[in-house]
C-alpha cells in the first residue's frame, strides 16, 4: 500500500462550491500539482481541482492572510478562496512515479480538543466540553463509498456537563446514575455516494431534525441546544431519531445547489421505530430556511414505563441560517409532543414523565479577523404538564460570550449563561454558569491505493 500523508488543521468545514482552477501548464506530471486560486475583499471565489489526495497551501499571494476554515478550505469539488485570500496550493499525488495506479480513496482522522474552568453554585469545577476523535473513509470515482466513526473522549472525570452534544446513547426513559465512561460511541455509519443522484447512509448518523436544528445547535461553544428538541431525555438524541439517529438509514440530496432535502427511516427493532424528513431552501447567498418532521412509535412495554407518553412522539422544527463575511445567525422553533422526559422523586422512587412543549433558540456571531462575539437565546416551554411537574417548570437562559482564534486550529473562548426565569421540573432554581475554555481541531488527510 503506497499513502501520501497531508496534515491538514481546521476549525470549520468547507463549503461546495463550483468555478474554475488555474493549473501551472506546461509542465510535466509530477506526485504534487500546483493550483493557484485567488480573492478579492468581500468575494468567494472556487477552484475546480482533485483534491482527493489533500491539499495544502504552499505559498500565499493575495492581499489577505488565508485562514483555513475561515477564508480557504476544501471540499471533493475543489478549494475555495474567501475575501482576498490568494495562494498557491499543492494537490497530494494521485500518481506514485509513472505507474499511474490511482488511489483508491481517502482516510481521514480527525478530533476535538476541548476542556473548560466552569463558575457555577459558588464553586469551580475542569470539565471536559464534549470532546471527540474520529475517522472518515471516501472512495474515488463518480460513485463513491463512505463510512465513519467518531467516539466521544473524557478528558476529565467531573460530575456536571453543561454541553448537551456530550450526551451519550440511551434509552428513551431509562435513567441511570452510573459513571461516565472515559468513551462513547458518537456516530458510526456506512455509505454510498450517487453524485446527482444523492447519497444513503445506514447506522448513527445526524439525523434529519439536526439538519434543521443545526442552525443553532451545537454553535455555541458549550451551552444551548434545550429549544430545539435534538438532545432529548438525557440522551444524544438516538432513540428519538432527532440528534445523532441510530439504527437508521438516511437519504440526502442537493438539487442545483439550492434545494436539500432529507429522508430518514429509523429500524430499531422491538425497541421503537420511526420516519423522519427534512427540506432546506437557499434564498440568498449565504442564506438559507428549512424545516423537517420526525415522528417516532414506542413499544408498549416503554409507555408502561413513563407516565404521559402516547403511543408515539413527533417532533418539528423550523428555522433560518445566515452566514455572511462579519455575521452569523440561526434561529429555530421547534415543537414536540410526547417528545421529552424528566424523572422525579414519588413516593421514594424515581417516575419518568413525559412532556409536550414548545421551543426557541438563537444564535448570533459577529466576527473581525480573529476575535469574534457570539450571543443567544433558548427558551423551552412545556404544555400541558403533567400534575406531578412543578406548574412554572421552564427554560429560559441568555448566552453571552467571545472567542479568539490563534491560530487556524486553535481558540480561547469564554461562554456564560445567564438564567432568566429558568425551573425545574422540581421547582428548584437555576444557577448562573460561567466558563473558559480552549478548543483545539485537527484533521489528518491520508490517501492510499
């Protein structure tokens, strides 16, 4: 097996674009390709290019500095140049000498550091903040295989959590008190890649409610998440089919780069079943609404265990992304029935009641250079509760907070969240969170015969 080895550092996925590339002619072949691609201030601009075997930037030529993730980057369309950044870039051979053997496709290991001070209950306590590790798998060719794995890393052994993409896979009304273990299987799914056509992947992957709720969650560096029904009931949302589904089988496709749609079909068994769908429009450049519906059926041996649940939960989402040069905004309203649990203390035992509710959440970014402020809202309702909920049982929370980015890979952040009328399904109050933290992202690109 032959592999050449590219270490590429980002903080953002690239975006799909399509234009043309400039390629230094006149010369031979040889294992690095060099394509010069270029931007002016405010403009994006795309370069068509075989970026199978990676892509790393060998000299910068514009006027601003190139900042991977941020104002270049790659996708299996090409690279893309952002507000003035220019440079050439090497291509990662496709060749090994002249045997001309093609490679066969592209791994690629990638992770998350991330860990935090948190201020909160007049104490300070290191948390791990949702770190990960993982491997991509993609053939090459115009119908291409894919595959992933991803597993959730505990830093640090620590009794409060406050980033809800840390939850773990669980049962829909099964709580427990048990230890978190140092890993958890995140995602893990296989595929096929039709080009036009779209592409199906079967296993744990993000579902097509986060396709939606993605706007807001998990944007933030440690909080929000609670008004879009995605990390339901304790869990990485799995058993509901509306954060990381598992045991499904998802179909996704772009028409003309405007148009997304997904459909999802999650099989689990005897444990619950369920269909999910969801469609996304650009209606400006850089902007974009979507909506999608998940509706999941429960065995009966679930509703027996959790007081209020129906024979199934749906779930709904609705929302609007906004990415432009300084500004980043989401929102999302989202709207479940049956769709949500908490367990109380009754009668010296812990009860698992189900809930409807009604939810909000916004994000804001405002960014200059490296240093940017982000801002938000979430709020969510529960209706019709249960008499064995507190009657003010809410969430409603502010966040407030900045981050820094030293290098491309890098960043400092600060996140607080500030309570506004939040209860518990107790009655009990909720305390102010403050939390600084660092972040660090990385990806290696390894392609092989």
């Amino acid at each position: 097996m032959a592999i050449t080895l590219i270490v590429v550092p980002c903080m953002a996925a690239a975006q799909q674009q399509q234009v043309s590339v400039s390629a230094t002619p006149g010369q031979p072949p040889s294992p690095q390709q060099i394509v010069t691609c270029t931007s002016t201030a405010g403009q994006r601009q795309v370069c068509a290019a075989d970026t199978a075997a990676g892509v790393a930037l060998l000299r910068s030529t514009g006027s601003a500095a190139c900042l991977l993730g941020k104002t270049w980057g790659y996708d299996d369309k090409g690279i893309w140049v952002f507000d003035g950044c220019g440079a050439e870039f090497g291509l990662g051979s496709t060749q090994e000498g002249t045997g001309g053997n093609e490679f066969l496709g592209m791994f690629e290991p990638y992770g998350q550091i991330r860990t935090h001070l948190a201020a909160f209950n007049d104490t300070a306590e290191v948390q791990d903040n949702a770190t990960r590790v993982g491997i991509n798998f993609r053939t090459r060719g115009p119908v291409q295989m894919y595959a992933g794995v991803e597993w959730g890393v505990n830093l640090v052994r620590n009794s409060t959590q406050f980033n809800l993409s840390a939850n773990g896979p669980g049962e829909f009304g099964e709580v427990t008190s048990e230890s978190t273990s140092p890993f958890i299987a995140r995602l893990g799914f296989a595929g096929v890649d039709f080009g036009p056509a779209g592409r199906v992947a079967i296993g744990k992957q993000k579902s097509t409610h986060y396709d939606v709720t993605g706007y807001t969650t998990d944007r933030f560096n440690v909080f929000g998440g609670q008004g879009t029904s995605t990390y339901v009931a304790g869990t990485d949302g799995g058993p509901t089919g509306t954060g990381r589904a598992d045991r499904a089988i998802i179909y996704r496709n772009k028409i003309f780069n405007i148009f997304e749609v997904g459909l999802q079909g999650q099989f689990r068994g005897t444990d619950a079943n369920g269909l999910g769908a969801s469609a996304q429009v650009t209606i400006l450049p850089g902007v974009t609404i979507g909506g999608s519906l998940t509706h999941t059926n429960w065995p009966q041996a679930t509703r027996d265990a959790i007081q209020g649940l129906e024979e199934s939960s749906d779930y709904a989402a609705l929302g609007t992304r906004i990415d432009w040069k300084h500004l980043e905004v989401g929102f999302v309203y989202s709207h479940h029935t049956s769709g949500d649990m908490v367990s109380l203390p009754v009668d010296g035992a812990n009860r698992s009641i189900a809930f409807d509710a009604n939810g909000t959440e916004l994000y804001v970014r405002a960014g200059l250079g490296s240093i940017g402020l982000i801002g938000g809202y979430t709020h969510l309702g529960p209706k019709d509760r249960n008499p064995l909920l507190n009657p003010d049982f809410k969430t409603s929370y502010a966040i407030l907070g900045g981050e820094w980015l030293v290098s491309p890979r890098a960043k400092l952040y600060t996140e607080s969240k500030i309570d506004l009328d939040t209860v518990s399904a107790t009655g009990a109050k909720v305390d102010n969170v403050f939390t600084i933290g660092f972040r660090y992202d990385f990806t290696v690109k390894i392609s092989h015969r």
